[in-house]
C-alpha cells in the first residue's frame, strides 16, 4: 500500500490529482483540458474572488459534517462503520506524478473502502437524481475511478448533501478496471503534453479570448476554410436576427395582454410565464464623491484603474 502522504506537501503544478480528472478527459463543467494545461504550467493563475474563496472555504468547513452524516447513515442501514483516516494523499508508485487525496478511508462491514463527501448547490442538486437512485455527475464519477486507481480498493462510497438535508445520499461506486486504464493513459498523456510544452487545443471562447486578448495589428489572408466558416457565420447571424425580430414581436404581444399581472397562468394554474418588476438597485458615483469631498483631479486620476478594453468580434 502506498505510503501516506500529508496534505499540503505537493505543490499542484507537479502532480496530477483528482479534481483534474474531469477536465483532462474533458468532462468538467469548470476547466477545459486547455485551461488546465496553463494552469500546470504556471501560465495562467487564477484570482479567487471572495465569493469563490467563500464558497470553497465553506465546502471544507462542511466535509467533517457530511462525513459524520455518512457514518451515521451507513450505521441506520445496518452496516458496521470504522473511521481508518481522513485526507490522507497518495502517490501513484510507479508515476509520482500522480496523486490522489481521499476524503476518507473507512471499514465497512470489514471491508475497506475510499469515502467521498460532497455537497451540491439548489441547481446542482439534479445532476445526483433521485434520493434512492445510484446516479452521480460524471465529473465526480471520474475522481472516484482516480482514486480507486492510486489508492486500490473495490470500491468507493459517496455522501452528497443538497441544502440543509437531514440525510445524505448515499452512492456506491464499483472499481472499473477498463475505466481506470482509459484515465491512467489518458493522465499520462496529458502530462507528457505538459513536459513536452504542448498545449492542447483551445475549445471553448474564454480558451480564445485568455490565449489572444488583444490584437497586434497584423492581417491574415482568410483560406477557404475561413472563408466558408464566415459565408457560414454571416449567414447564422442574420438567420439570428430574423429569429430574434420574432421572439420581441411575440414576447411584445403577451406583455401587452398581461398588463400589470405578474404571472400568467396556464389551463392547470401553473405558470407558463412571468413578467416580474426586479429590485430596485443602486449605485454609487464615487468620482462625484471625491469631488464633493474635495478631492483634486490628480488624487483621483491616481486612484482610477485603466481595464483592459474589449476584443469584439464582427462579421463584415
């Protein structure tokens, strides 16, 4: 069994680990394999903002909890439940590049298994089906069959917690040998992509707009490739438009009919559409504040940020 390793001594850009599985086999809902390659590699390095560190922060002060839910759950169902470790990471033996953190290491009913807690938003909690089905995100599937594979058992058992639930659900992940070799040679891959320097291909317009933000200045000459894709891409536009010109003419109809009501109901009183006023907002003139506060134009120039401006892409 591979030696324990404590958390924090792996700095991310050496090793691939779990929560960068999905984007290298393109499954991720947050980071393309493009994305991730940038950020092994040091060329990109992403700000959290408060809201983002608020949430992560707030995933870790849960995990003790849903850990405690899932033992005392696993209990209720009539299994016997042993705490063996938790967040414990592991190297790979034969490729130290690979690494895996498991949330928990437990014995259950005698048998040694890999535990996962995770805890999903309102809107995420559909992707976890039912309370009593066996379905889990593909995104998090591939973590577990990452997991499994450095740290070998037969299989994995996952807690998700949606809101304020009293109970977790419980899913059960099975070892797959064929899954788990598909995603060692595809790690492999895509970390000699990152010793060999080459970047896999932008995919998604955010690749684009991080890997060419401003322009230089220079013409290329279009070849019938390019050509054909913007004949193409006037052509959807334009379609685009015509299609827009009928939604404001239709959704113009229904608001007239509506008048001041909020909501229009259809035969069974459910709503088919809303026409809500939205809280008022506000916003603050600073510049105006400073003035009036007497602040000179030089104070202000000096605390008044230049932002990148924007690259739009047009069709002629």
């Amino acid at each position: 069994m591979n030696a324990p390793q404590s958390v924090g001594q792996l700095d991310r850009s050496t090793y691939l680990g779990g929560s960068d599985v999905a984007a290298i086999l393109g499954v991720s809902p947050w980071t393309t394999p493009f994305m991730l390659y940038q950020k092994k590699t040091g060329a990109y390095i992403e700000e959290l903002s408060p809201a983002k560190r608020r949430i992560l922060e707030r995933g870790a002060r849960w995990e003790p909890i849903v850990l405690e839910m899932m033992i005392d759950e696993l209990t209720d169902r009539g299994h016997d439940v042993e705490l063996v470790a938790s967040n414990r990471r592991y190297l790979d033996p034969e490729c130290n590049f690979l690494a895996a953190e498991i949330d928990a290491e437990l014995l259950v009913d005698g048998e040694p298994v890999n535990g996962e807690m995770k805890t999903a938003g309102y809107f995420a909690a559909g992707a976890w089906g039912e309370y009593d089905s066996n379905e889990v995100p593909i995104y998090y599937l591939a973590q577990v069959m990452h997991g499994l594979m450095i740290q070998p058992r037969q299989r994995t058992v996952i807690a998700a917690v949606t809101g304020f639930d009293e109970r977790p659900m419980i899913r059960w992940v099975d070892r797959d040998e064929e899954t788990i070799a598909a995603i060692r040679a595809r790690e492999i891959e895509f970390w000699q992509r990152i010793q060999s320097g080459e970047a896999p291909d932008p995919v998604t317009p955010d690749d684009v707009k991080w890997l060419y933000p401003k322009d230089s200045g220079a013409t290329l000459e279009a070849d019938i490739e390019l050509l054909e894709a913007c004949g193409d891409l006037k052509a959807l536009k334009a379609n685009a438009k015509d299609l827009d010109a009928q939604i404001e003419l239709l959704a113009t109809k229904v608001k007239a009919r509506m008048g001041e009501a909020a909501a229009l109901l259809g035969p069974n009183g459910k709503p088919i559409a809303t026409w809500k006023t939205n809280k008022a907002g506000s916003k603050t003139d600073w510049q105006a504040v400073a003035t009036e506060a007497g602040a000179d134009a030089a104070l202000i120039a000096h605390h008044t940020k230049t932002t990148p401006g924007a690259r739009p892409f047009l069709i002629k």
